[in-house]
C-alpha cells in the first residue's frame, strides 16, 4: 500500500488542553504518528487514534531530547514510513517555536504540509491573568522577544524595546532576568510594572508582579522559575496584585 506522506504543525496553546484550536484537535484524530514537545499537555494525546506511536521530542533549557536537526530527519522518516505526522508544538509554531525550519526540511523532501496556528503564550498568558497587552491611551504597540539568543546571550532588542513605551513580552527570559533588570535600570524605568507568570494557564501557574526595581527580590520570594512569560509596561498596572501593591503604598505614605 502506498503511503501519503504529510507533516502537520499543530499549535497546542500555552498550557491548558482547552486552549487548542478545534481544527488542531481534528488533525490529532487524523495522526499515524505524534511527535510531541515538552510544552505541550499530554492529556491532548488522548485526542490521537489509541494505536498512533506518540514521541516525546521536548526542549527544555539544557535539557533536549533530540536536537532540531534530528527532529528535522524525524518528521520526514515517519512522514515517507506513516504517512501523516502530526509534530505538536506548545503556543504557536511559529513564534519562537522554529516551526518554519521544520516546513522548510519538509519541502526540500517534497513532503506535502500544513500549518494550523495556535495561541502564542506571549498573548494567552498575559490575557488569562487579565493583562491586556495593549489598551487604548496606554500603549501603542507590542513587542515579543526572546530572553535568550542561540549564541546563549540576551536579545539585543531588549535594549531597543526599554526606551519605547511599547508593552514588552520576553520568551524564555527568566534565566536572564537580573540583566532585564539591568537593561531596564540604565534606560530609567526603575518604577516601570513588570509581571513574571510561570506555568501560564496550568493548573500550578504562579505569578510576580512588581515594578523594575523590586521584581528581582518578589521572583525570588515566590520561587519563580521557568518556563515563564515576562511583561513589561504600563498594562501590567491593571493586574489586581499591581493595583494591591498601589494601594498599599498609598497607605504607607499617608
């Protein structure tokens, strides 16, 4: 029997299983094989035919189980053995999520493929937490970047993105949260807000809301780790623990 060889990518939306798309979840049912990433909620497997062969392929930092090029190599061996690879990714495939360099493989292997979008954790989260990432008279834009380049350095937009007023989303950045600080620091927003959400729209899911200054030592208090999404600017005042921390200051100085 001749096998149709297809890779789809599936945004699996940050955190909860709710949160895939109804056309993502059309496609698990369709899968001879998933390839799955650490990000991802394994309950969504359970949306995959029982017999499908499920692959944990994850990355976390320093912790990989394949490398991107194996996972490349991967998803065209299984296409051409299994015909339709499902590669479930967390978020949005193509928001930091190299999801293009995966088409891209898949192409120059003739291999036929499909992209279905996802919720990016860089909009999700914010928004599950009730942090607009733009409002009307507060900021006129957003930028997304990653905390963390492939060299293993900060993203030197972070230096661009502190002298806007632009709300500032940071990937992957928690590792590199003293030189935000730092970066922050030097560009005079000391008392700009800033929100750190780990676990973003699971069940554990924390957070730390402090302004520039203090964060350090509130990420600290409450053992802030990755993977976690940081938000800088003035829409993190409408956060509930913000406006906590405005009225406690009030009261302070009166």
């Amino acid at each position: 029997m001749t096998v149709s060889s297809k890779i789809t990518l599936v945004g699996a939306g940050p955190g909860g299983t709710d949160l895939i798309s109804l056309r993502g979840l059309k496609a698990l049912a369709k899968a001879d094989i998933v390839l799955y990433d650490a990000l991802v909620s394994e309950e969504l497997l359970q949306y995959c035919p029982q017999a499908v062969q499920k692959i944990y392929v994850g990355k976390r930092a320093n912790k990989h189980a394949y490398s991107q090029d194996q996972i490349n190599e991967m998803l065209v061996k299984y296409a051409l053995s299994h015909g339709h690879v499902v590669r479930l990714k967390g978020g949005d495939p193509f928001v930091f999520g190299r999801g293009y360099e995966e088409i891209e493989f898949a192409h120059k292997n003739n291999i036929e493929t499909e992209v279905i979008p996802g919720i990016s954790s860089a909009i999700g989260v914010p928004s599950l937490q009730g942090i607009p990432i733009t409002h009307r008279g507060t900021t006129e834009s957003f930028w997304v970047i990653t905390g963390t380049t492939s060299s293993g350095k900060i993203a030197q937009d972070v230096y661009t993105a502190a002298k806007t007023s632009a709300t500032v989303v940071i990937l992957m950045g928690v590792r590199k949260l003293p030189e935000i600080v730092r970066i922050y620091k030097e560009a005079g927003r000391d008392s700009l807000p800033i929100a750190i959400i780990q676990n973003g729209a699971m069940p554990n899911e924390k957070i730390a809301v402090a302004d520039i200054q203090s964060i350090e030592n509130v990420a600290k208090e409450l053992h802030i780790e990755s993977p976690a999404v940081i938000v800088i600017g003035e829409v993190v005042s409408f956060h509930a623990d913000y406006q906590k921390l405005i009225r406690e200051n009030e009261l302070i100085n009166i």
